[in-house]
C-alpha cells in the first residue's frame, strides 16, 4: 500500500501521460486529416464521403482517448478513496490533538487568570498599604502641622501683646531726659506704695490664719484670694474666713486636698506610710475628723523628728529628744524671716504643741493640743477646722523637710 505521498506522486504522473496521450492524438487526428483529405483529393471521393472518413477517424480518437481518461479517473478515484480513508484514520488523532491542545490552552488561560487575580491581590494590597500609609504619614505629621499652627498663633498674639509696649518705648525715645527722671519718680513712689499695701495686707491675712491656726496657705491662695480673706473677716469674722478655706479645699471633689497629699509622697518617710496617709484622708473627706486627727499628729512628730537629726543641733534633754516641731518651727521662721513663717512659729507654740500639763492644768491650750489629743484628755477635737489645722501643718513640716535637703544638695 503505498504512502499518501506516494499516490499524489502517482496521480501526478498519470495525469502527465494523459497529457502525452493527448498531444498523440491530436498528432493522430492531424495525420488522419492530412491522409484523408489526400486520399479523397486523389481517389475524387465527394464531400459526403470526406464528412464520414472524418467522422471514422473521430470516432477512433474519442474511443482512444476514452480508455485512457477511464483509467485515469479510476487511479484518481482509488488515489482519493486511499486519501480518505487515511484521512479518516488520522482525523481521531487530529482531533484529539486538538482537543489535548485546547485543554493545554484552557489550562494556560486559567493559570494566566490565577495570576491575574495574584497579581490584584497583590495589587490591592498594596494600595491599602499606601493608604495605610498616608493615614499614619498625616497622623504623625499632623501634630507638628498643629504646633506650626499654635506657634503662629502664639507669635501673631505675641506681636499684639508687644504692639502696645512697642509705641511705648517709641513713645520714651522721644521724650527727653528731664521727663523720663520724672516719670521714673512717679513709678517709684507707685511701686513703693504698691509694695506697702501689699506688705500689710499681706500681714493681716496671715494674722487671720493666725487666730484661725491654719498655716501654709500662702501656697494654695493667690494675692486676690488673700485680699478676699481680709475683706471677708471685716464682714464675718474667723468663721466667715474659715468657710471660705474650706469650700476652696473641698471644690470639685476636694481637687485641692488631693493635689496636696499627691506631694507628700515625694518624701520616703511618707511615701512608706501610704496606706495609712490616705486613710486619714478618706476619713476627712467623709467628716471622720475624730479618725483622721489621732491617724496624722503622729506623723507630724515623725517627720519634724527625721528634720531635726539632719539639720539641727541634738536635743539637750530627753523630752527634745522625741518632741522635736518646736524647734523646727523656730528654726523655720529664723530662716525665712516671713510673716507665713512666723505664723508657723506661733501655731505650732502656742497651740498645737504648747505645753499642757494634766496635773495643773483645769482644760487644755486648745481643742487640737497634740498632747491632750494623743493622751485622751481631750474628747471634742474632732471637728473640720482642726482637721485642717492637723493636715496643712503636717503638709508645711513636709514641704520645710523637702526644701531643705535640696538646699543641701
């Protein structure tokens, strides 16, 4: 059987000698033609008789040429049949070459879709990280943006503030010396009268807090409150001035009160009797006076005490030795030399420390003696007013206490 190659090859040629046997018979056709005409030209046949030897000689070519295109068409037949059948035979494979190759295809476009939905992921992503990343860039810049601002601000207010002290000094360029002597003349005798007023409202509200027992507030009340202090005693007395203190101390749930215990705990003798401080000052806020005044009088002995062995002199008798706030209140008042030191002094011997002796004495120097307290011979202590005695003292040894170990620093 022979290849398919093979029977094209064989077609080819046999459709190459039909052409030969073509080119034969019209030379045939032509010698017959020739002959013919020959033999009626010299044998005087008639037209009729030329008509039919042509007809003869026709009939013989076309019976020739007959044969032959029978058996090419035969060969061509058989040549396509076998083209056929090999066609037949190699369309399965053909086709599952196709659809192998489809699938191939399909297999490439869906790998080709996984990464594209990879690479939207990715891309994705990516995008929430740039917006991520631009909410925290604007959230860390946007705290130096609002300091540019406020600084602009600060400066256009600054500027404004200035303005007017700017045509001032403009205002003393241009004024002669004789004047400006003057001027400084009159700001003196102001600043001096100034002081003066101050100096003795000054001393009459601490003569107040005086009368009152209260020390240290000096810290915790500004000018204006001290010139309230001296108005409001002309009006009510002690006890008006008393009401005024405390609704300061106890204001916004007792802010104050606690804005004060907050630095004792800088000192390690406090800082160590934590629980204890911060019970008494429970106790206060909830009108335990009689708790809170026994818890912090003690400490007050302790922290004088750790004041006394580092900065004065030791005790010349026993008794010193273990009560030792009256020393450091005089102590206190020969150093700062103020009238709120020496309101110090004065509570602190006349009051609460002062001598109080049970055999001779008919009733105690005060209702917050220190020693009538502690040696249960005084019951009616327990009231605010000596709770804050007991508290602002015990904050004035402490801040004294405090100040001076960084002096010596």
């Amino acid at each position: 059987m022979c290849g398919r190659g093979d029977c094209r090859a064989h077609t080819y040629w046999r459709v190459m000698d039909f052409s030969k046997i073509k080119e034969e018979a019209h030379r045939k056709l032509k010698s017959n033609r020739s002959n013919a005409s020959n033999r009626s030209s010299a044998m005087g046949l008639s037209d009729m008789n030329k008509t039919a030897a042509w007809s003869i000689n026709a009939g013989t070519l076309a019976g020739l040429l007959g044969d032959d295109l029978r058996q090419v068409l035969r060969h061509t037949e058989s040549a396509t049949a076998k083209q056929g059948r090999e066609v037949g035979i190699a369309m399965p494979h053909v086709a599952n070459s196709a659809i192998s190759m489809q699938r191939q295809v399909e297999s490439t476009l869906k790998g080709a879709s996984d990464i594209y939905k990879q690479f939207s992921t990715a891309a994705q992503a990516l995008q929430n990280i740039q917006s991520s990343f631009v909410m925290a860039a604007t959230k860390l810049v946007d705290p130096y943006l609002r300091l540019l601002a406020g600084v602009k601000r600060t400066s256009d207010e600054i500027e404004r503030f200035a303005d007017p002290y700017k045509k001032i000094g403009e205002a003393i360029r241009a004024t002669s010396p004789e004047s400006l002597k003057e001027i400084q003349k009159v700001f003196l005798t102001f600043s001096t009268s100034y002081q003066m007023q101050w100096g003795e409202t000054e001393r009459k509200a601490f003569k107040i807090f005086e009368k009152a027992g209260l020390v240290g507030l000096e810290r915790y009340l500004t000018r204006s409150e001290l010139l309230s202090v001296v108005r409001i005693h002309k009006k009510k007395g002690v006890k008006g001035v008393q009401s005024y203190i405390f609704n300061k101390f106890r204001r916004q749930q007792f802010k104050l009160l606690k804005r004060v215990v907050r630095g004792w705990w800088k000192l390690p003798y406090m800082a160590k009797r934590k629980k204890i401080v911060r019970l008494a000052i429970k106790a206060h806020q909830l009108r335990h006076y009689d708790l809170c005044i026994p818890t912090l009088l003690p400490l007050i002995d302790g922290v004088a005490a750790e004041f006394a062995d580092e900065f004065l002199p030791p005790a010349t008798n026993k008794k010193q030795s273990v009560i030792r706030m009256r020393e450091v209140a005089k102590h206190f008042n020969e150093q700062e030399g103020e009238v709120s030191s020496a309101c110090v002094e004065q509570v602190v011997w006349a009051m609460v420390y002062k001598n109080y002796d049970f055999r001779t004495a008919k009733r105690p120097p005060s209702s917050v003696n220190r020693h009538a307290i502690l040696h249960g011979r005084v019951i009616s202590y327990g009231t605010e007013i000596n709770s804050y005695r007991v508290l602002l003292l015990l904050d004035i040894v402490i801040r004294m206490t405090a100040k001076q170990r960084v002096a010596q620093i």
